[in-house]
C-alpha cells in the first residue's frame, strides 16, 4: 500500500522544483539579454575592446568538507610523522586528502589560513597538539604525548 501523504507531498516538491528551474532559465535568459546589450554599449565607446580579457569575476570555490574530516586528517598526518612538521607540509596533507588542486596558488592561501585556524583549535581549545617556533616564520606541529 502507498502512502498518498508521501505521494503527494513529493508531487508537490517535484512542481516546486520545476517552477525554480522554469524561474531561474528566465533569470538567465534576461542576463544574456542584459549582457549582450553591455557589450553592445561598450562597443560604440571602445571599438577595440577585447571582450575575452574582460573576464567575469571568479566566484570563490566552495569546498564542501564533512564536519571534522579536516581535523581527523590534521591529527593522522601529526601521529604518523616522526618529527614536528611545518604549517605548510600539514597544508598539503589536507589538500591531497580532499583531491584539492596543490598549483593553484589562491586556493593554496586559502587552505593555509584554514589548517593554520584548524591547527590553532586543536592546540588552544583542545590541547591535543603544540607548536613550536620552526625555521624562519613558520611554526613546527606535533602531538603532546
């Protein structure tokens, strides 16, 4: 026997998804439309315009991340090294874990700045691990024992 609450409430999801997919083709038609008539304007002030260098502004990545998935590979990357390691070589532990692009410079920046705040925690709040001034600026890692 079906349930006819669960069938007719998905009969209505399905409409209501429909209709934002229906909405939003419009949203997108209309900006081709106003992009077009941009172009067209831009093109009467400055003939020699090269429109392929006027890229769109990069829309920063969304690095979907499963609650704690970075401080567990944080942790196993500190309890398998032998020795204290740099902020930088943790960085790179956790972009391989994740099949992150380690070439790509800003999205490098990036997740320094989040394993830094993410190896921050785990010293502060959760004293599970302890830095230690390394060579240069960098700061060494390891597990209190």
């Amino acid at each position: 026997m079906t349930d006819t609450h669960v069938v007719s409430a998905l009969k209505e999801k399905r409409i209501q998804v429909a209709s934002q997919i229906e909405s939003l083709q419009g949203q997108i038609r209309q900006a081709v439309i106003d992009l077009d008539h941009v172009e067209a304007a831009l093109r009467l002030f400055d003939p020699d315009v090269d429109m392929a260098a006027l890229s769109p502004r990069k829309v920063a990545q969304v690095l979907a991340d499963n609650h704690g998935d970075t401080g567990r590979v944080i942790l196993d990357t500190l309890r398998t090294s032998m020795r204290p390691i740099t902020t930088a070589q943790v960085n790179d532990a956790v972009m391989k874990a994740r099949n992150l692009d380690t070439n790509d410079k800003a999205l490098c920046k990036l997740m320094m700045k989040r394993t830094f705040a993410n190896l921050k925690h785990w010293s502060r709040k959760r004293g599970l691990i302890r830095s230690m001034p390394g060579p240069g600026q960098q700061f060494l890692w390891e597990i209190v024992r």
